[in-house]
C-alpha cells in the first residue's frame, strides 16, 4: 500500500498494482487487481484511513484476467458501478479470441478463469476513446491500443497524471514493452506510447511497475521509446 497522492492510493501486489482515486463523493478503483485483490484493498483502506470512503465505481482499463478477476466481486460487494472499454467486451464474459503469439496467454486465461474463480460482468458505461467520467472533476479515457484492441489509459488532466495500464512495464532503472506474447497488436503499441507522451504527463501510474514516483515512470517510457526509436516492432519477445 502506498499514498503516492493526497488523492490516489497505490494497492500493491508482487505481480501487479491497482489505485484507488478519491474524490469528494468516495473512491475510484482503476482495475480490480489480481489473486488475493480484494484482501489487500481491504488492508491498504484501513492502512491509509480511507476505510469508510464508499467506493462508487471500478474503471476498468483491458480484459486480461489479472485486471478485471474481482471486478464483479467488488462491484457486488461495494454496490459500484462498471466502466470499462467496448471493444474488449468479449474478454468480460471469458470469450475472447487470441492468435498468433498471443494464444499463449489465452490458454493461460483459460486455465485460470475456473481455477480462480472468474465471474462474468457487463459494464455499466462503456467507454470510447475522449469519454469523460465525471469523478475527480474529470477522468478521460485515451485509447492506447496494443496490448488488446480496447486498451485505455485515463487522464486526470486537473492533476495531470496518466493511469497508464499495461501500455508499459516500469521496474528497476529502465522500463519496457510487455511481451509480444500477451500484445493482440505490437505494432500498435509505440503509437500508443507516443500518444500518452503527447499529453505532457507530470507523471505516469502504469499496472506493472516498482515503488518509484510517477515521474520516474514518465521518464523511463521517453527513455523506453528513445531505445526502440529504430525498432521494427514494439514490443520484444
């Protein structure tokens, strides 16, 4: 658990983050985290005083099972709603299709879906690229394609800070591309990074990454695109 904001909370997990966004009516989880997510936002609620803050919705930012596994756990839970991109939907109900590399990780979703547990949900807003949520005086979604079709990352223009999803991974001194075997589109992926760039972030919360403060992660994708500036495809394998 991690305050990196007065208003955004940072659940930690040795896999993957997810972040609760506070505003004047209660809380904004972006994801629903993976194995054990619901325990360690519990943990992090209490930890960090905010237990008593309603959580009103679940932004979700792609249908890989490590980002939407207890998102109708804590919907029902929470009685919150569900944004979530359209053009993933076949991934909400457990029927997305995977091709070429990327059937790797489909068998792997196939495999955990039963064993984890997965319940189905449909989003209550569906979300386009320049949608806006009406939480923390403005949430817009930006569709950074790549990694799936529906891959959005959501702007908090007022504070200038991207959630950035699994547009990249930030461990360590250097951050890359996820692996091609989990990206329906690699070559849609720099596109994206730029595009994410191109708001002039004061700082960058990806999914996948260490405890370094957003900034930090806003400086390694410059450095992450500046490396792959010659690359045929982004991504690596």
């Amino acid at each position: 658990m991690r305050l990196i904001h007065p208003a955004i909370l940072q659940i930690r997990a040795p896999a993957i983050c997810f972040y609760a966004l506070r505003d004047s009516r209660g809380l904004i989880l972006i994801d629903g985290g993976f194995i054990g997510g619901p325990r360690l936002l519990s943990r992090a609620l209490r930890r960090s005083g905010w237990q008593d803050e309603p959580i009103q919705g679940i932004v979700v930012t792609h249908g890989h099972l490590d980002h939407i596994l207890n998102v109708n756990y804590l919907a029902k839970k929470y009685h919150a709603w569900i944004a979530a991109p359209r053009l993933d939907a076949d991934y909400y109900v457990g029927k997305a299709k995977y091709t070429g590399k990327t059937r790797i990780t489909g068998w792997l979703e196939a495999v955990g879906r039963p064993l984890l547990a997965f319940r189905r949900f449909t989003p209550d807003h569906w979300l386009a690229d320049g949608d806006v949520l009406d939480v923390a005086n403005g949430l817009t979604a930006v569709h950074l394609p790549g990694h799936t079709a529906g891959h959005m990352g959501f702007w908090w223009k007022q504070e200038r800070l991207l959630f950035s999803g699994d547009l990249f991974v930030s461990y360590g001194s250097r951050a890359q591309f996820p692996l091609n075997i989990l990206n329906a589109n690699p070559l849609q992926i720099r596109p994206s990074a730029l595009k994410a760039l191109a708001l002039k972030p004061a700082g960058i919360l990806p999914n996948h990454c260490d405890a370094a403060e957003p900034p930090v992660h806003v400086k390694r994708l410059e450095q992450l695109l500046e490396r792959h500036t010659l690359a045929p495809h982004a991504g690596h394998s």
